[in-house]
C-alpha cells in the first residue's frame, strides 16, 4: 500500500525560492548560486517525503517559475520572441515569464491564467498551427537523475498531453488544437522513454480536464492519447484532480493505463465506482488527504471510508494526497506562534504527509498503540472544535429568514429616493475605492508594525493622507468621493484581522506564480464582527466634505474565496456567516451617515464549480450571501458592488438577482464588448462600466473615453450609467491617476453636455 505524494510545494518553507530567484533576477547571483539554492529544496523535501514513507518522490514538481513552463520548454514550445537563435535553457524560461527578448528589450510575457480553480497561476503555452514538439529542455531528466543520484525511487510528474493542449492557447491563424495532438504524442513518448531509460518505473500523468464536462471530442483524444502512450517502458497513473470523474468512468475504466488517480477530497463517492471497474494489473490511488488546505485531516474516518476497499485491493490500493500539495503552505513547525485553538486544526504539506503515514497505520495496524493514539487525536481535536462553536453566531445563522435577504422596496423605487436624496448629474463619476499605496504610506505601516509608530501617530498620518485624499478628488470635480484604502495593506487581510474566527500565520506562504507567494486568512472557527471596522475611517474622510463619500468593504464571497476556509461546514454557511459579519458593518456605517456603501466581489466568479452543472447551485447561495450582506438597510442608502472582469454573459442573472444598486465593472480593455451581456438582458439596476484600465500607467484620452461612454449609453439607458475607472488605483502613482481622472471627468463634461 503505497504512500502516493503528487507533489511537493517548491517555494521553501521560508519562501527560500522566492527570494533566491529575486535576487537572481536583480543581477546579484549568478545561475550557479540559483541553482544551489534550489538543489538543496529539492533535496530536502524529498528527504521529508522520504522520512514519512513515500515510496517514490515526485519529481518534475519543482519548477524555477512554473511546472506549465517547464513543460513546454521540454516540448519546444517557446514563443518565437523569448526564444532568439540559441537552444532553451533557464533564462528563456525566465524571458517567457517576465517579457523579455534575447536583446534583453521587452517582448510581451505569456499570457498568465488560473490553473483551473485554484489560486495557482500558470503560463499559458502559445501554440501556432506549425508548432513540432520534441524533447529541447533537459530539467525533468536532470531531476530524476538528480533524486536517483539521491537513493530515491524518482517518479516524474508531467501535465498529460490532453490537459497541456487544453490549457494552451493558439496563435496565429485560427486552428483546432486537437490537430496537433498526434505529433505532441510522439514528442510525450520520447518523453516516456528518456524516463524508461533512466530506470523510472511510473510516470504520473495529470490530466485535471477530466474533472471538466469534456465535449466528445476531448474525450477522445483522451483515449486516442492513451492509447498512444501504452506502449511506452514506463507505468502510466493517469491522474485527476479538482473534482470527480465519475462522470467519465467508462472512459478512464476503458484506458490503457497501469493506474488512475482520483480525488476522493472533493468527490467521495467515485471510490466504489472506481474500485468496482478497475482492472486486475491496475493500481487505483485515492486522494485522501487534501492537497489545497491547511486542516488536518480527519485521518480516522479516512480510513473508515477507504477500509472494505483497502481489504479488497490490497497492494493495489495507493494513497495519496487529493492533488499536488502545491497549494498549501509548507511547515507547521515553523510557526512560532499560533493560537493553540487553531494550531490543532493544522496539516501544511510536511504534515499530510503524516497524515498519509497514519492512514495506512491505520488500515494495516488498527490495534497498534500508534493507531490508537492516531484515533485519540482526531477525536480531541473534533471535541475541541465542538467546544469552540459560538452558539450565537450558528444561533443567528438558523434564525434567518427570507426577509433577512431582502431590501425594503424594489429597486425602481429606491432609485427615486436615492435620486431625491443625493441629487447626482448625468453620468455621475466615482472612483473604485482605493489611490495610490505610495512607499511612504507602506512605510508609515511598517513602522507602525514595528512599533516605531504609536497607534495614535499612525492614525494621525493616515488621516494626513486621507485629507489630502479627498482634497485630491474635490479638485477633479468627482462626484461621488472615496477615502482611499490608504489604512488597508490587502482588502481581505484588512478585514480578517479584525473578525472572530480568522487568525494568520507568520509563514502560512502559497505560490501565486512565479516568486509571488499569498498568505490567505484562515477562517477556522465561526465568524462574528466584535466591534466595527471601518466606520471611524469612513466618518473621519465624510466629515471633510459635503458630497457623499462610499464606504468601502469586501464582501463575503470574496473573503471566503481568497481564505483557507474550515471544511467542517458548508462554505454556503461559512458565507453566510461572513455576510453577517459585513451587514453589522454596512449597518453600522449606514447609522454614521455614510449613505453610500460599496461592497466589492472581485472574487464572484472565481467560486464557480469546474462543472457546468454546479453552477447554480453556487450562484444561489453566493448571491445570497451578498444580498444577505446589503439588506440591512434603508432604501435611502445606496449600496455598490464592484467586481474587475469582464465575463458577464453566462452569469448576468444572478449578478443582476445581487440587486446592488450600482455595480461597477471592468470594461474597457474589453472595449465594451461585455455590455453585450447587458444588452440581451436588460440589466436593471445601475452600472459604472470602467472607462479607462488601471492596469496601464498610460493616461487615457478625453476622446477614448467619450468614445467608451457612447459605446456603453448605446447599450444601456444613460439614466442608469456611471463613469469611473476598470478597479482600484492603489497600484498607480498620484502622477498616473490625476492627469487620468482630470480625463475622465472632462470627458464626463462633454457628454453630459451633449446628452443633457
Ligand atoms: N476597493 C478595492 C480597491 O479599490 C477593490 C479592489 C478590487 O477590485 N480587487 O482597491
Ligand atoms: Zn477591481
């Protein structure tokens, strides 16, 4: 019964990676001094995948920017405009990821995107309709040679070529994908082979796609591919993640292959299906502990779950972690401090590894000490955590009612008071919540933190800035003000410090991409508001002015989807108890003369379920959760959400059931196209389409954007339109953002004179 480990995080559990390639990247190391570096991370977590009982370390895990990357550079598919004349070796890598030509001029980096639901970002390979693949980068070879040279069994673990084809885009011409498929087998069985004469025995093939709702045509190509591939000297465990397969169970029975992987984490129920079909010579490896959390796992009823299967297949049985552990932070150990409460409900990735030891303890020795004490732990840490509910939060929960999710009127007649109320233009303009994070605001934090700055001196600088803020925005003639955000390092962070039942660890580092590394919030209790957040803030900048300033918040999506969230409830319920959270708030800020309140959902989207199918189970109970957040107040006051993408068209009429009063969007580097969606749908309420990106420090034109706002007033009503930027201005200089604003509202002026 093997220990299956599907791959390790890279990053170091002091972000050791991170900081060796900035410093690489800098010109202050050479190659030499990188390669150290990361030679000793591969060594060590090998050594602790090893210690735990792995019988085989994974290896193709590591990566110096990204495991997508890597594999195209194997493949030869490296943009023509990183690659220059000679062969690929690291720094083409580094070209590719950071927009850089051989000349060392800048070249356009590769697209990056989501790796399917997670917060990992990959490379998006660039594939044109000559593409050749063959084998043109030796690092997974040199690491397996690397681990055996160590005393490890190597098994590498490539991206299938089904998924890398899928995830790719094309360029150029417009062609199908699958047509280079045959030619991308050949160069995978080169692959397979160079591994075969290494002396690996297995190769892990991750096809996450199948977790997809494939169209026929995927679908065979996955068997074309596996087909393909049986003949290689090496086993094949074709691996999925991210969600269940069973849904294509006749063709993953039906392949080739010596062993198939599936996530039990996220689908329970495919073990009896996949266990009752699979072959006599197959292996089945079942994630059972999950590779994206930071919880340890109830190990107990794991191997409850898994034991008539484990007694039946015997040998054949592997298990594993649900899906590369890419995605949890890497070591406890070096958390120093952690409250108690939340230290036992945690497994980074050196301890699931553990927790893999102890499952198969077990089922191997359930009468053993060791197996006793494994059932002891699990049982406290359950009682514990029972113990540490707050009843009147769940109280709370349970009391709801549908009214609770409603506001008073109809959007229609709050409109009319809200317009009595504040009396804006045609087209009033609005920014989306945050300016310029200067270094000397982070600096006034950093000291602040360290206690340089008394929490009264830090207060009084920030309010410096917040004046001069607003003085800022009344100058350019906005109507509608913000305070900046100046007081918030991150949008979540800001609020989880300040909520029951979020606490933060010192070292809890997940790769984003590349060297970036997030630390989420960890939401392990349940959540309550102690006292307000955010009102002294937003009083303090309203009380400079007399236009309407918003109050700025995140919404509960958002919080939950960029934290680790406990899995003992549903995250239906952990949402709603964080729109509790935010609707005390929104109330509070409401009965302090804040009349306008935005509360942002940058993260919507990202919730939706990798199957189609599960959409609107998810939207049902997101939209809630926002509108649950807003509805605690009067029509009088207007609330905004804000989301920054532009992707409307398959969820429009649950974004439009949130029944925000204004919702501003991402939109112009899109040039509009998204309206399409509101034009079919006849949006109701009101919309900012973001007229300029933020993304660029470009100043936008007073023509480009008069051109955008008629674009979007021939889609939508112009009673019913805002003018403001695509997101937040934190990343900009005041340089950058006022010439820009001074735009915006100038263009406002003309159409509103045109119009009029
Ligand atoms: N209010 C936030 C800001 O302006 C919104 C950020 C976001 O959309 N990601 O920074
Ligand atoms: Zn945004």
């Amino acid at each position: 019964m093997q220990l299956n480990s599907l791959g390790f995080p890279r990053i170091g559990r002091r972000r050791e990676l991170k900081f060796a390639l900035e410093k690489y990247w800098r010109g202050e190391s050479t190659q030499a001094q990188l390669r150290e570096v990361t030679s000793e991370l591969r060594r060590t977590h090998w050594q602790w995948q090893a210690a735990a009982g792995t019988e085989q370390v994974p290896v193709g895990d590591f990566a110096f920017y990204d495991q997508v990357l890597t594999l195209s550079a194997t493949l030869n598919a490296i943009p023509e405009r990183h690659r220059g004349e000679g062969v690929i070796d690291l720094d083409t890598l580094f070209r590719v990821a950071r927009g850089r030509a051989p000349t060392g001029q800048d070249a356009p980096a590769s697209e990056m995107t989501k790796y399917f639901n997670t917060n990992y970002h990959y490379l998006v390979p660039e594939l044109s309709q000559n593409q050749v693949f063959s084998i043109a980068y030796d690092q997974f070879f040199d690491e397996v040679s690397e681990a055996q040279s160590l005393g490890y069994k190597a098994k590498p673990v490539l991206l299938g070529p089904v998924s890398y084809l899928y995830l790719a885009k094309t360029v150029g011409q417009d062609f199908d994908k699958l047509s280079l498929l045959p030619n991308l087998l050949t160069a995978y069985a080169d692959i397979l082979a160079r591994f075969a004469a290494q002396g690996v025995q297995w190769v892990q093939l991750d096809e996450p796609i199948l977790a997809l709702e494939l169209d026929s045509e995927w679908q065979a190509a996955i068997t074309e591919a596996y087909q393909a591939l049986s003949t290689a000297k090496v086993k094949i465990l074709l691996t999925s993640y991210y969600g269940g397969i069973a849904h294509h169970q006749a063709l993953v029975s039906a392949l080739p292959v010596a062993g198939v992987h599936v996530d039990l984490v996220t689908a329970p129920d495919q073990l009896a299906i996949f266990a009752n079909a699979l072959g006599q010579d197959q292996i089945l490896s079942v994630g059972v502990v999950n590779g994206r959390n930071v919880w340890a796992a109830e190990v107990d009823l794991i191997a409850e779950r898994i034991g008539a299967v484990a007694r039946d297949l015997g040998d054949r049985l592997w298990i594993g972690t649900s899906c590369s552990l890419l995605h949890s932070p890497v070591d406890l150990e070096v958390e120093a401090t952690l409250e108690p409460a939340l230290r036992q409900q945690l497994a980074f990735a050196k301890q699931k590894l553990l927790e893999l030891a102890n499952v198969r303890q077990l089922l191997l020795a359930p009468e053993s000490i060791a197996a006793k004490e494994i059932v002891q732990t699990c049982l406290a840490r359950r009682e514990a955590k029972a113990q540490a509910a707050d009843s009147q939060v769940i109280a709370r929960v349970a009391a709801l009612t549908s009214a609770d999710y409603e506001r008073v009127s109809d959007f229609s007649v709050r409109q009319a008071v809200q317009q009595q109320k504040y009396r804006l233009p045609l087209l009033p303009t609005t920014t989306i919540g945050s300016f310029p994070q200067t270094p000397a605001i982070r600096g006034l934090r950093s000291r602040w933190r360290k206690g340089e700055l008394s929490d009264a001196q830090y207060t009084e600088q920030l309010q410096q800035v917040t004046r001069d803020t607003i003085d800022r925005q009344l100058k350019l003639g906005i109507d509608v003000l913000v305070h900046g955000e100046a007081e918030r390092n991150d949008m979540v962070e800001y609020f989880g410090e300040q909520l029951a039942g979020v606490g933060f660890t010192k070292n809890g580092w997940v790769q984003s991409y590349g060297s970036r590394c997030v630390k989420p919030p960890l939401i392990y209790g349940d959540v309550s508001r102690p006292k307000a957040m955010t009102v002294d803030w937003a009083e303090f900048a309203q009380s400079l002015t007399d236009k309407p300033v918003k109050g700025m918040l995140t919404g509960p999506v958002t919080i939950l989807h960029w934290s680790f969230a406990r899995e003992d409830i549903g995250r239906d319920v952990i949402a709603t108890q964080l729109a509790l959270a935010i609707r005390d708030e929104v109330v509070d800020l409401q009965n302090a003369g804040i009349g306008i309140i935005q509360i942002d959902e940058p993260a919507f989207r990202e919730g939706l379920p990798l199957k189609h199918s599960e959409w609107q189970a998810y939207l049902d109970w997101a939209v809630n959760a926002f509108k649950l957040s807003a509805a605690g107040v009067i029509d009088e006051t207007q609330i905004h959400t804000h989301m920054c993408y532009s992707e409307f068209n398959d969820t429009i009429a649950a974004i439009a059931a949130m029944d925000a009063d204004v919702i501003t969007i991402e939109t112009s580097r899109s040039r509009m196209e998204l309206l399409n969606a509101f034009e079919d749908f006849e949006y109701p309420n009101e919309i900012g389409p973001g007229v300029y990106d933020i993304h660029s420090p470009n100043t936008p034109s007073v023509e480009a954007m008069v051109h955008l706002i008629e674009k979007a007033a021939q889609k939508v009503p112009v009673r019913q339109l805002w003018v403001n930027p695509d997101c937040g201005l934190k990343t900009r200089t005041w340089d950058e953002v006022e010439p820009a604003l001074k735009n915006m509202v100038d263009a406002t002026r003309e159409l509103r004179r045109r119009l009029g």
